[in-house]
C-alpha cells in the first residue's frame, strides 16, 4: 500500500514538473510574442486617445497676424498628439474634412480592416514622417530647416504632408481617402471657409511658404520637403548591406604585440539607402580569443543593437603567434529598412453618427503611424597576418635599416619592401609561396645572403623571422704586406753594399 502510495505521489509530482516547465514554455513565449507587439500591427480593436478639446494649428499661429490668408487657415488644424489608446502609436486622419476624429471611434478587425496601402507616396511620407519605427533616417534628420524634437511638431508636419499630398493626387483617392462630402467639397479638399471655394495645390503651398518665413517657424518647410519627396518616390529598392569599403580590413597591433584592433568599421546600405535606418552586430568568436567590439574611443561596446555609427574588433594575441586563426572570427551584420509598408482603419463602430463605405454615414478612416521593417545581412571575418622579425642572432632584438623585399617564390615578383625598425612588419598576404630576401643589411651586420621562403595558407598567422650577424672585425694586414717589400729590398739592399764592401776589400788584398 506504502509503495502504491509513493507511485501515484512520484507520479504525479511528474506530471506536475512537466506542466510547471510546459506553462513556463508558453510564458516564455508567450511573453517575448506580446513585447514584440509594443511596436507591431494591432492584433485586435482598438480606440484612439482623443477626447475632443486638444486642437494643434502650427502654421494659423505662424500667420495669426496676416489677414491675407485668414479664411484659409482653418484647413490646417489637426487633433494634438492623436494617438491609440496606450499613446504609443500616432494615428493619421486621412479623410481631412469628414467628421474625424470622434471620442467614442472603434477600430475593430474585420474582413477588410485594415486596408493595406499601395500607394508610394503616402508610404514615404509616413515611413520618414514621424513614427515610432523611424528614429534614425527621417526627413527631420538632416536638420535642413532646423532641428526639431517635439514629437506633436514631427506629427503635425506629417499630417499636413499626407493632407497635402492625397490633395495633390485626389483624382487617384476619389473612391477611398477623397470621398465627396458635398457636391463641391469632398474629404480631401483645402477651401475658403467664407464662399467654400476650393483652393489650388500651389495657393496652399504659398500658405506653407509664407508660415515658414516667420521667425521660429521655419521648420514648417518639412511639409513640402516631405510632400516633393513622395512625388518623386515610386519604386522600393532591394534592400543590401555592405560591411566595409573594400576588400581588406587594416589592423593596428599595440606595441608590446600583445592586441590588434581594426580600422574603423562603418556598415552602410549598399541599395535603399533612403530607407535605412540602423545596423545591428553579432561577432562570433569560437576559438576563444577573447575578441568583443569597441567604439571608436576603444571603449567596449555592451550594447551591439540599433546602431549607427562606427565600431572596431579588438582581438587579445597570444605570445604563440601562429596558434592564431583570425580567420575564424567572424562579423555577422544585420541593416534594418523601412520596408514601406502601411495600414489604414476605418472606423467600425461609435456612438456618433457616421458613414459606412457606402457612404451611408460619415465615417472616418486613419493610417497606422507604424512603420514595418525588413532586414539585409551582410558579413566580414578578419583575414590573417604575416609578421616579419629582422633580428640580432644573439640577443634576438628588432634591427632597424635592414631593406628587405618579400617574392612570390614562383615569379620572383616584388610585392612589398620596407626598411626595418625597432618593431616587426605586420602585412597581408595573398595565399601562396614567398620568400623573404634583404638587399641592403643594417649597419654593423653581415648581409643575409640566403632568402627565406615561406607560405600564407590563411587559417593562422605566419612569422617569419630572419637574423643577422654581426659583422667580424678583421686586422688591416695589407699595411704589413706593402712594408715588408721595402724592409725586404733594404736588406737585400744592405746585404748587396755588404757584399760588394767584402768583394771590394779582397780585391785589393789580392792586388798588394
């Protein structure tokens, strides 16, 4: 009975353990899923934030004073800081003179809502507008009209741009955001609130002009910079990535030889360029080095996402040179675009009276200020190094003013020459057969005669080392040569009086 007993308690205590590792499973999932969804499409209804007494008229308050275009000026009011219900997401009107937007409005999803949009311009406009996706390549960033920072500014700008543009164009929208509201003002129309005759594209770009020309208002130029930038826009690039400006990647080596760091990496987008917005990094290092990322400072990067700017690999090296594969170290870089891509909700449900899409009711129709993004890779990995040593045979230690000359073993071709320092030489090669020769030796050295071959295979790095001699001091001995002739001809010369001193005096002892 007691082992029975402890069966259906180990049992189920099993079955607890599986369904307790289950749910944290799915909730961890399930959690990654619904942060990914702060900054995606909804994927259920949703209301907006308006509560009907925050209106924004930027260019009515650049004009105020101007009685020239007073009539006019009430096209450009929009609701402030018009946003889903949670204030994440901006909304935009699309249906300028229809009764939008309502406090009680419901967004829900259904067959045909959303409606995804297709035309280019309007895409633009809201992909480098304002938006929560794009923070980094927007209309507002080259600071052309000056900076702005205030989001309900970038959304006022935007929104005018968009009113502005399907204006422009409303011969392609009189089925959907250009609805006819009466028989001679539709949704999409700017007109005299006086007389309700329609203006021109040009009168209201006049209006913009002139509000931009008053003192802290120029930045209102971005509509109409916004708006000529959407005209021109009609077809999405392949989005690529390149990881650097060439084919190799220098390297600085500290001058105790113990670190490499590289020049400074800036990915950019090879095509879509307009779209790009920010680049992120993984370095794979499966060797172990200890390689990581820094900035251009040579502080370590911790964060390697959403970035802009430049970084550098540094790579710790050991005494064991050619144990090192840089090779194996690899760069994995992720661009992200804008991928253009954009959604209007019509409103499904209020208490207020409204049209439906048979125009029934008035009914109100808003982009999604969310912006969709695509990614491109590209990838580097380091190549390997040869390093060149012209040292003392004895006391192993760097000699300057060598020349030396590296060879392809096969064609005897030069590729590099350099004359040495106090430091080893650290070049890329191509993989092959070479070989190291020195033409002129450092002073107080006997010249290397023999070359050094050696080969660049590319899975680890090469030194190469070459050692001189010093040279041998030899005594001058010709000195003693070129005397010893004339210590030589004076004996002789000495020995010759001698003998004709001897000759001379026998002869005479014979003549007596």
């Amino acid at each position: 009975m007691v082992k029975n007993n402890y069966k259906i308690i180990m049992g189920c205590s099993c079955l607890l353990l599986i369904f307790s590792c289950t749910l944290l499973y799915l909730f961890n999932d399930s959690y990654a899923i619904e942060e990914n969804r702060t900054k995606a499409l909804p994927t259920s209804a949703f209301t907006s934030n308006y509560t009907g007494n925050k209106r924004t008229n930027l260019i009515q308050d650049a004009l105020k004073n101007n009685a020239t275009y007073m009539h006019y000026l009430h096209n450009f009011e929009i609701a402030t800081n018009y946003k889903t219900s949670d204030n994440q997401t901006p909304l935009y009107n699309m249906m300028k003179n229809l009764i939008d937007p309502t406090t009680t409005e419901k967004f829900e999803l259904i067959e045909d809502n959303p409606t995804e949009i297709l035309d280019m311009g309007i895409l633009y406009i809201l992909s480098h507008g304002y938006n929560p996706t794009n923070t980094t390549n927007t209309v507002f960033s080259s600071n052309q009209y000056g900076g702005v920072s205030d989001n309900n500014t970038k959304q006022y700008i935007t929104q005018i741009a968009l009113w502005l543009y399907l204006f422009e164009h409303k011969d392609k929208f009189n089925d959907t955001y250009c609805l006819e509201k009466t028989d001679t003002v539709n949704a999409c129309d700017f007109y005299s609130n006086t007389n309700m005759n329609v203006m021109t594209p040009n009168y209201i770009r006049t209006i913009i002009k002139e509000s931009s020309k008053v003192s802290g208002y120029n930045y209102l130029n971005y509509i109409t910079l916004l708006v000529d930038k959407a005209n021109t826009y009609s077809v999405y690039p392949n989005s690529t990535m390149i990881a650097i400006d060439g084919e190799t990647l220098n390297y600085i080596i500290a001058s105790d030889g113990t670190s490499l760091t590289t020049e400074e990496i800036t990915p950019a987008a090879k095509d879509n360029v307009e779209n790009y917005l920010y680049y992120s990094v993984t370095l794979k290092d499966p060797n172990k080095y200890g390689a990581y990322l820094v900035d251009s400072n040579n502080n370590k990067i911790t964060n390697t996402t959403n970035l802009t700017g430049s970084f550098k690999i540094y790579v710790p090296l050991k005494e064991e040179l050619d144990k090192i594969d840089l090779s194996s170290i690899h760069v994995n870089i992720t661009g992200t675009f804008a991928s253009l891509k954009g959604y209007s909700y019509r409103v499904t449900d209020s208490e207020e009276k409204l049209l439906d899409k048979n125009k029934e009711q008035v009914y109100s129709d808003v982009l999604f200020g969310y912006v969709p993004t695509e990614t491109a890779t590209a990838s580097l990995k380091l190549n390997n190094i040869v390093k060149i040593s012209k040292v003392d045979i004895a006391t192993k230690k760097e000699l300057p003013g060598a020349i030396l000359e590296i060879k392809k073993k096969e064609t005897e071709e030069v590729v590099e020459q350099w004359k040495s320092t106090q430091k080893p030489k650290y070049l890329f090669l191509e993989n092959g057969d070479y070989s190291l020769c020195e033409t002129i030796a450092p002073e107080g050295y006997e010249l290397k005669k023999e070359c050094i071959d050696f080969s660049v295979e590319g899975d680890k790095i090469v030194s190469v080392v070459m050692e001189n001699e010093k040279t041998v001091d030899v005594p001058n001995t010709s000195m003693f040569k070129s005397k010893g002739i004339y210590i030589f001809g004076s004996i002789i010369g000495i020995l010759g009086i001698g003998f004709i001193i001897i000759a001379s005096k026998q002869k005479n002892k014979k003549a007596k």
